[in-house]
C-alpha cells in the first residue's frame, strides 16, 4: 500500500514537473507603433497563440520611437526569454541587438519587418505582388486612363514598396497621370497630417480626379470620409488601399462609402505563424533549415471587393 502511495506520488509530482516545463516557455513580444491598427493586430494575434500553449508573455509599445525599441530589446537581452517576437520591426537600425540575441541563443522572428542575418525569419507576404495587385485593380476600373492622386508613406519599407510598383505600373500606362500626391509626416498626429494633406489636393483638383489609392487602409478611411462629406459617391473616384480588417471589408460592402477594394494582408496568421516558429525552434528544437530554409516565411494576400467581402465579413 505505501508502495503503491509513493509512486503515485512520484508519478503526480512527475507529471506537474513536466507540466511547469511545458509552461515555462517565455516569450516576449514587441510592436514597434501599437497604435498603428496592423501592428497591434500582429502583437495581439501572438500573445493569443502564445497564451494558448502555457506560456508566459510579455507584450511591449515601442510607440514608434527608435530609441524606445532599441532600450526595450537591450532589456530583454537581460532577461533572456525564449524567444522574441517583432511586429513591424527595424532589423537595420537594430542590427546590434539582433545580433547580441542570436548570439545569446535567443530565437528572434521578426513580422513585416525585412530580413536580418541575425534573425530566425522574417513572416510576410510578397509586398511586389500585393502592391500590383491593388495597381491594377485601380487602373482596371479606370479602363487605363484618368488622373489620380496618391496618398503615400515612405517611413515602412512594405508601404514604400508598394508605393514604388505602383509608379512602375504608372510608367507602362501614360494615359493613367498622377496629378497630385501627399507623403504621409511619421508623426503621433498621422492621421491629421492625412487628413490635411488629401484634404487640401481634393479641393485643388475638385473634379478631375478619377482615382485614388491610398498606401495602407487607414490612410484609405481619412480619404473615405473626406470624400463623403464632399458629396461623392462609390466608383467616383475609385478609392483602393492594402492591409484587410473588419473596418475596411464593413466600408467596402456599405454602397455609402468610397472605398472599393483592398488587399488582404493576413496579420493575426502572421503572428500566430510566428509563435510556430519560435515554438518549432526554441521548445521542440528543430533546426532553423528544417523551419525556415530561406529569410523569408510567406503567406498569401488576396484582393477583396464586392465580388468576394462578403466572405471576410464572416470572419
């Protein structure tokens, strides 16, 4: 009997052992401007991930300051977590820390941010071919002629990016002209440096502008609601952005709003893949090769407009 006792003892005490290991996993998570909406969506859909498998998780703002990110991972090198994950992040102004992290055995995966030599992989989508998709969704609904204004930010290498396959799709069809456009300030006030800027180019070109496209979504709600004040209605101008959200799929549907289409990019996917990766590398211990064999790890964008919302406002 007391035999009996003791293993079922040990066997309890064994199991609660491993238990308190499987949960011991600490991941820390950094968005680099949680008040920017994809940022946070990123972040939060990791946290959630991470939570779900007993792990502890540290989430952390660096507000968009540099030097705030930059403190925050030199505090994290202290504390050593398992893994770390980065929304949005700056591998190039960071280099020093990511290097210091790989070499600590840190895991590091960075989310739309670019690749580092230093870090695990970088979750993505093709910015190249998201950015052609929503070019040539506004140019096709144009029939390839007509002015438009764009409302651009060169501050994140992905808007900048699409921003750039845009001017090359813009080259191959001189009949589309580009009569104005406004370079979003990185600021805590973007959205009234948005809203100023459009603002000011609608009332300069008032009827001549057939189309618009806007760098990432919430640029595209500013311009939405600037242009229904001034009376617009859907199609006229054809309003096209890039990111997908419940916001941007409820406008798209409403016959109200100007917004007509947007590429998907799937950011709660991309957090949760990488807590995958981190979990793959740093609890299973499976090589990096075997989980990334390249800098990148991507997933799929899709366009959405009244053809398909329908399925996203679903979800």
């Amino acid at each position: 009997m007391r035999k009996s006792l003791l293993r079922c003892v040990a066997i309890a005490a064994l199991a609660w052992s491993c238990a308190s290991a499987a949960q011991a996993a600490k991941l820390a998570i950094i968005g680099f401007q949680m008040s920017s909406e994809t940022h946070a969506r990123v972040a939060n859909a990791a946290k959630a991930a991470a939570e779900a498998k007993g792990w502890d998780v540290q989430v952390l703002n660096s507000k968009g300051d540099m030097s705030t990110h930059i403190n925050q991972l030199d505090n994290l090198l202290l504390t050593q977590p398992d893994g770390i994950i980065i929304a949005m992040g700056k591998p190039l102004q960071a280099q020093e820390q990511f290097r210091k992290a790989r070499e600590a055995g840190i895991p590091l995966v960075t989310v739309m941010s670019g690749t580092s030599p230093d870090s695990l992989a970088d979750i993505a989508v093709n910015e190249y071919s998201a950015g052609a998709q929503a070019a040539l969704y506004l140019l096709d609904h144009l029939n390839y002629q007509g002015n438009i204004l764009t409302q651009r930010f060169e501050g994140n290498v992905g808007t900048r990016i699409r921003g750039k396959i845009l001017d090359v799709v813009l080259s191959e069809n001189p009949a589309v002209k580009q009569i104005g456009s406004h370079t979003m300030a990185r600021t805590a006030s973007w959205r009234d440096d948005v809203q100023a800027g459009m603002n000011a180019l609608l009332l300069k070109n008032q009827g001549k502008v057939d189309g618009i496209w806007a760098s990432f979504d919430a640029q595209a709600y500013i311009i939405d609601d600037i242009l229904r004040q001034m009376g617009a209605k859907k199609g006229n101008p054809v309003l096209v952005s890039i990111d997908g959200g419940a916001e941007t799929y409820r406008r798209i549907a409403d016959p109200e709003s100007l917004l007509m289409a947007t590429v998907m990019i799937p950011f709660e996917k991309m957090g949760a893949e990488a807590v995958d990766v981190v979990d793959r590398i740093a609890v299973k211990k499976e090589t990096r090769e075997s989980v990334a064999p390249g800098p990148y790890i991507y997933l799929d964008a899709q366009l959405v407009d009244a053809g398909n919302v329908a399925d996203f406002l679903k979800n």
